[in-house]
C-alpha cells in the first residue's frame, strides 16, 4: 500500500535541487555574557570518545542481525515475553541514546561535517531498529488485555515494560499490520524531510537583505540577526530588521508553502491509514487526549479573546504608543533591557523556586553543578532551544543560545525544572527514544512553563521600583501571548490548512500567507483597531520551525495552560503536584500518557478548565498592571 504518495517524495526531493543554496552561515555579531562560555556540556558519560560511539553503533549493527530471531516468541509465555522485552528495549534504548548524542553534536556545531554525520548515522539507524522490532506491538496485541493481565503477576520484570505494553495494547485499533508498519517506519526519515530541508534553507544564504542598524552599521538579517534586532530597544532597528526578514520570507512561500503542505499531509495519510480522522487526532491520542480538545482550546480561546485585548490595550497604555502596531509587541518594556549573568539566573532561579520547598531548591544547586547545559550563543550552533529528555538512562542536557537578556534568563530558569525532572526519573523509567512523546509532550512542557510563571512572579517581587515592577508585568503577560495565543493560532491555522489538503485543495505558499494574516487579524483585533497588522507579517507562519516538524506545537498552548494551573495549585500547598515537580509521581506509571499524569495531580485536558486558568492569570497580572499606570481622563 502507498502510505506516503510517490509523487510527495519525489516532488521533496526535487525541491532539494532546485533550492540548493549555499549552506554557510552568515558571521552574525553575538551578543554574551561574562560567564558564559563556563557552561558547555560534557558528552562523556554519554560515549567516552569517537572510539566509543562506533564500538556502541557496530553492536547495534549486529543486534540488529538477530533481534528478528524473537519473531513468533513473545506470546508462549510470561518468562518469554520478559525476555524478550528486555532485548527489545535494550536495542531501542542504545539506538535511542546514540541518536540523542547525534542531535546534540550536531546542535551544537552544524559546520562539524563530523557532528552531521553522526546526527545522519544515529536517526538513520534508529530507523531500522524501529523497523526490526515492528513484530512486537502484533504479537502483544494478539496475546490481549485480559491474558496479558496473568502474564504481569506471573512475571515481575514485566512491570518494568508494562507501561510500553499498555501502550501497544492501547494503540491496537491503530496499529497497521506487521508488514505496513514496517513500511511505514522505514519511511520515517522521508516523513520528516520537510523540516530537515526547512532547517537547512532557513540557516543558509537565502539572499537576506542588508539594513543599518541603531549605530550605522551594515546587518545582514539572516534568522539569527533577526531574532536579536526583532527584540531590539531601538524601534526604528527592530521595524527595518522585521521588513527585511519577513520581507525575504514573503518572495520565498511558495517554497515554505510546499515543505508545510507535504509536511501536513504525509503525518494526515499515515494517520488515516492508522484509522484517526486526521494528524492532529493521531497527535494527541500519543498524549492520551481526545481530538476535541483542540478544538475545545480555540472556542475558548476565542471566546476569551476579550482578556488578549484588554492586555494590548494596557500594553500600549504602558509604553505611551498613539496606535499599537504588532511590531510594538516586541519592543521591550523598560525592564526588558536588564542583563543577566548566567550565574545570576541560576541564582535567581533558584530562589523563585522557593514554594516548591527547602529540600527541593537544595537537590536543584546540586543538579547545576554538573555541566549538563550548552550556553554560548556562537554562530555554528543551530538557532534553537531545547532540553533533551533523558533517554535510555541518560540525563537530560539543555541546549540554547544565552545572550543574557531577560528572554534568555527566563526560558533558562524554566529549564532547570526539566532538567530537575530528568535527574529524577529513574534510570529504568526514562524513556527509549526521542521519539516516545507521550511522556514528554504536553506534562513536560507544563513544568518548564511553570518554572518561568514562577520566575516571573519572584522577578516582578524583588522589583526595585514602580517602572522595573511595570516592565516585569508586561513582560510576563508578553510572553504568555507569545506562547500561548501565538500557538493556539498556530494550531487553527494547521488545522485549517490539513481540512483543504485532506479535500484535495493543498494551499499554496501565498494562499497560506493569507490565511495566517486572516487569523492574525482576528486574534489581533485588527478590525476593531485594537492593533493593526502590516500585510508583510503574513509571512510569520514561515518562522514557526516546529510546523514544518509535526503538529507538535499544540503541545505548546496546552502545557502553557497546565502550567498555569500547576503554578496555582504549588501556591496554596498541593502536595501532589509540589511531588510532581521530583519526578517522582507517575514515573513508574502503568498508563504514561500525559493525560493520565496530569489526572493524577488534579487536572483534567477534558474540560476548559486549564485553558480558564490562563486567562485568570492574565487577568491577575492585568489587575496589578493597571494599578500601576496613570488614570485615564
């Protein structure tokens, strides 16, 4: 059967050698703190050397050549399912592991051809374990729910895999034959193609326009220049920066167009050929959500959308704007221009995590002694952020470009939560591969929104006066906007965009232009002239890298909700959800999805209620804001 059309395959890889550019990374000015080159991770515990990493990746080979001799196995008895459950998972665990040292190295240094090699090796042979152990969910599934409950009292080493097991069994109904999910995952490395080719485009040499920046020199505003001036205290740099950037993306969407419409419908197809009504649904049912949850996010989002523009409206009260513009929303507040030392937002944070308790902020100082974070901004390091979960035992590391503002200091100290929880999980309870985001998806990324929530609250305390206390609130309700209204859209926009090509009519780069200005409109209040919105900025859709990846940025407005409730429920003592934050709770679980992990701390993804809780922050927030600015006459 052809899961993913010939014709999609081809017309990818033509659009590799039709856009080939020149892969060299423009020399783009950093901006750094004092301290921190100190914090580069160490990779040994991982493989000791070069020697290492290929005596582990010729045992996978030859793994490889035997794990098909389980075949017919699993089912004759418990000590049989055991065993072979136990080799399984340990070829999927090393392959997992080599594949997380392939993403590091090649995150930390895209010219290394050394480090690509390696990040080509390790997915590609991730790949074929997926394919030679594919036999397994078939067998499982054909033991059953009920005989499987007697082979786990029977056999005690099956708890450590019953939560896989629960899984398999779970995704029955969706599960392809042996022979097609074979197919299927050995087309795994095309399926993500898109964002590989999109990663390669968006870094290279796209022609980027050159402007002058606040002192007069010459800026080339590549991706990386951008995101610095985008941000910058200078209006007229940051505007001339955002045409330059998005104006370049706007001649280039027809290609983006492509890459996100072939992205969009290769995970729709596989999806229905798996028996889900669409990726999205195929998506959330790995976090054990049903497919109406995102549509119960927007309707409430919409219908709150009266809160969003209360805060425009106050934002541009703040900064004393006549009309708000969407370029005004990143021109920082008077407290966005504080800088911060690498030590000073490990110390502070910390301290923020001071309602989660003693012990807690304790293990927290240990944790950062170990040299598990990669921080300094320089220019062959891909322009991202990301804090790798522990996989197959290892710890977690955390990956990003630290320039020392206040952007950066709060997305590290959200972080360290991540990084709190990856040293907490047993090692036998981690996760096999990058790839298993049941666990990691939305629970995950709750707590790293939490940890900023509880950032920005301790920031906005120790203010020192009315206008550092002003910026800090603005700055908070900024990136609550930044993240959750920007992906709640977002998530509209690729639902939108999988109805037309699920009916035959994929968009085109220009049509997926409008489409994303329509909503942005609309979310934006443009209409009402609440703030209005330039025709160029049609173009953000091509600047949000996770969609040309997967639906995963839905991850994003849920986990933001959850964090919100998460940060509620610490402060008035629930000790559940402070146990939570230890990684403790649910690592052992039968049932990982993050459906049933957040039921257990008393949050249900069912209901609206952790999307209201996004607005009853920012009304919060709002409310002390607006005690601070002048009474309006």
């Amino acid at each position: 059967m052809n899961y993913i059309k010939l014709r999609c395959l081809v017309t990818i890889v033509a659009i590799i050698v039709i856009c080939a550019v020149s892969a060299t990374h423009a020399s783009a000015q950093q901006t750094a703190t004092s301290d921190v080159n100190r914090y580069v991770w160490d990779l040994s515990s991982l493989y000791r050397d070069n020697a290492a990493w290929e005596a582990e990746r010729a045992r996978i080979e030859k793994m490889l050549t035997t794990i098909g001799h389980l075949k017919g196995t699993l089912g004759r008895n418990a000590k049989s399912l055991a065993d072979g459950m136990d080799k399984i998972i340990d070829l999927r665990r090393r392959a997992g592991r080599l594949g997380l040292y392939g993403n590091l190295r090649f995150d930390a240094d895209t010219r290394s051809e050394e480090a690509r090699a390696k990040y080509d090796i390790a997915n590609a042979l991730e790949a074929k374990v997926e394919v030679a152990i594919s036999f397994a969910a078939d067998e499982i599934r054909a033991i059953g729910a009920q005989r499987m409950e007697q082979l786990f009292r029977d056999e005690p080493r099956l708890k450590t895999h019953q939560w896989r097991i629960n899984r398999m069994l779970r995704e029955s109904s969706h599960m392809l034959s042996a022979e097609a999910q074979s197919i299927v995952r050995g087309l795994e490395r095309w399926r993500i193609l898109p964002n590989d080719i999109y990663q390669e485009l968006i870094e290279s040499d796209l022609g980027w326009r050159t402007i002058k920046d606040a002192s007069g020199n010459d800026v080339l505003v590549n991706r990386s220049e951008y995101n610095r001036l985008s941000r910058s205290s200078n209006p007229n740099e940051q505007i001339a920066a955002t045409h330059a950037f998005m104006g370049r993306l706007r001649q280039l969407e027809d290609v983006f167009g492509l890459l996100l419409t072939r992205r969009i419908e290769a995970d729709a197809r596989i999806a229905q050929h798996r028996k889900f009504a669409d990726g999205i649904e195929a998506l959330l049912f790995n976090q054990g959500i049903p497919r109406t949850a995102q549509q119960n996010l927007v309707e409430v989002t919409r219908a709150n959308l009266g809160a969003f523009h209360r805060y425009l409206e106050l934002r541009r009260r703040a900064l004393g704007i006549e009309r708000l513009t969407y370029n005004d929303l990143f021109i920082s507040p008077p407290a966005g221009n504080r800088r911060f030392t690498v030590q000073e937002t490990l110390d502070l944070a910390v301290a923020a995590l001071a309602p989660l308790g003693a012990d807690y902020q304790a293990r927290v100082r240990e944790l950062l002694k170990q040299p598990l974070m990669h921080l300094p901004p320089s220019p062959e390091k891909r322009e991202n952020f990301a804090i790798y979960p522990p996989v197959g035992g290892a710890n977690s590391y955390l990956f990003q470009k630290y320039r020392g503002d206040l952007r950066a200091s709060r997305a590290l100290a959200g972080a360290i939560v991540l990084l709190m929880r990856g040293a907490g999980t047993p090692p036998e309870a981690t996760q096999d591969s990058l790839q298993d985001d049941s666990y990691t998806g939305i629970y995950g990324n709750a707590f790293l929104d939490a940890g900023r929530f509880l950032y920005d609250d301790y920031l906005t305390d120790q203010a020192k006066n009315k206008q550092e206390r002003l910026g800090l609130l603005i700055t908070s309700l900024d990136r609550m906007a930044n993240t959750y209204l920007r992906y709640v859209l977002t998530s509209e926009f690729e639902a939108n965009a999988q109805d037309l090509i699920l009916k035959g009519s994929p968009p085109t780069g220009k049509q997926l232009s409008q489409m994303y200005l329509d909503l942005l409109r609309q979310y934006y209040g443009h209409e009402k002239n609440i703030l209005m919105i330039d025709d160029f900025q049609a173009a953000q859709w091509i600047d949000i890298a996770v969609s040309f990846y997967s639906f995963e940025g839905l991850n994003f407005p849920f986990a933001n909700a959850v964090g919100c409730m998460l940060v509620e429920k610490v402060r008035v003592g629930d000790t559940k959800v402070r146990t939570a934050f230890y990684q403790r709770l649910g690592a052992d679980s039968d049932n990982r999805t993050s459906y049933d992990l957040l039921k257990q701390i008393g949050v249900d993804m069912t209901t609206g209620e952790p999307y209201q809780a996004v607005f009853r922050r920012m009304n919060a927030l709002m409310g002390e804001l607006e005690k601070l600015l002048p009474v309006r006459q």
